[in-house]
C-alpha cells in the first residue's frame, strides 16, 4: 500500500501479481470498508469486482478522511490475500500492490517451519500456559493449512487467542485441539493462544 500523488483523492488503484511479479487477469477482488463513528459504531461494506486483462482495479469517488479504513482481499484457490489496512486523505489517492500466491493445502507441499513459545504462568489454583507460534514460510507458495492441529490438554480450559487484522490465527476445536486456520503467504507470521 503505497500513497499515489498521481491519484485524485477518494482513488484505490489495485494490481494483483503472482509470485513472479506478473499480473493475474481477472482475479476476484473485495474492498472492505470499516466505518467507526460515535452516532452509528462500526459497520462494514464490501465491493466486489474482478481485475482487468492487465491484472488491474480501480476505484474511484471513495470516501475520504478519518473514521473510514480500507482494505483490498483478493482470493486463489483456499488461499485469501488482504493488504494492510489504509485510509484515504484528502490530497492524494492509493496504490495497491498485492501478490497472490498459488496455495498449498498440505504440509509436505509447502517449506512451512513453527517455532513455539511456551509460557507458564504459575498462580496459586492454576496454570495459565501462553503460547507464540511463529511461523515462517520459506516457499513461492502459500501455505493455507487444511488440518494441520496440535493437541490440547485432556482438562484445559479457557481457550483465549489473539484477535487483530491477521489473515492467520488458531482455532479451538470440539475434539480437544486446537486447528491453525488462514493463508500463510511466504515470510513470517506470529500468532498467541493460552489456556
């Protein structure tokens, strides 16, 4: 996400890549728009179009200033790809640059490694054990694991996790684990859960 003076204000213009850097015609993209304000609190909308030949979006008229923020998702394959999230100024519009990777669902096709963390915090009628997952893909491929768990204690309880604007994170699951859930694209990603 990058400011784009060429832009006039209330513009998001979109590309999508592949790996490589080459454009991906006719890729499915969503532009998510999060409005906070003190009269109506949070509401959400979506626009969804498709990328041009050249792998290109553009949208135009959006609303500026503070108490708005964009983001641009777009998918392939199980695999969801989002940009950071961005507001629009008043002077300027934005360029959007997303890369969208081909998706692998299983382990032995991706350079996917864990590093775990483990915290424990003694209290004098119970544990609490933190853990931070940090995750690194070495690959040209995302990794969007489709069930890959870890094993949870047979008498846990309280299952906290993270919440943010990640595309990845960890889900409890009825059966006593707990599932990693998202796109993880090539690079680093952290994630934190505690029981």
């Amino acid at each position: 996400v990058s400011i784009d003076q060429t832009l006039p204000a209330g513009t998001v213009d979109i590309r999508i890549v592949d790996a490589d850097g080459k454009t991906l015609p006719k890729a499915p993209i969503t532009l998510n728009i999060l409005r906070n304000s003190v009269e109506r609190g949070e509401t959400r909308e979506q626009k969804n179009q498709t990328s041009n030949d050249d792998g290109r979006l553009r949208f135009d008229g959006l609303t500026t200033g503070s108490g708005i923020s964009y983001r641009v998702s777009t998918l392939r394959g199980a695999a969801t790809f989002s940009s950071a999230p961005f507001g629009l100024k008043d002077q300027h519009g934005i360029s959007v640059l997303l890369h969208s990777y081909e998706p692998a669902t299983r382990l032995e096709d991706a350079l996917f490694f864990i590093e775990a963390v483990v915290l424990l915090d003694v209290k004098q009628d119970a544990i609490s054990v933190n853990h931070l997952l940090r995750t690194i893909n070495l690959g040209r491929t995302a990794f969007v694991p489709d069930n890959l768990r870890i094993k949870l204690p047979e008498d846990y309880s309280a299952f906290n996790k993270q919440e943010g604007m990640s595309s990845v994170g960890i889900e409890a699951r009825k059966d006593g684990t707990a599932q990693l859930v998202g796109t993880f694209p090539p690079g680093k990603a952290e994630l934190t859960y505690r029981y």
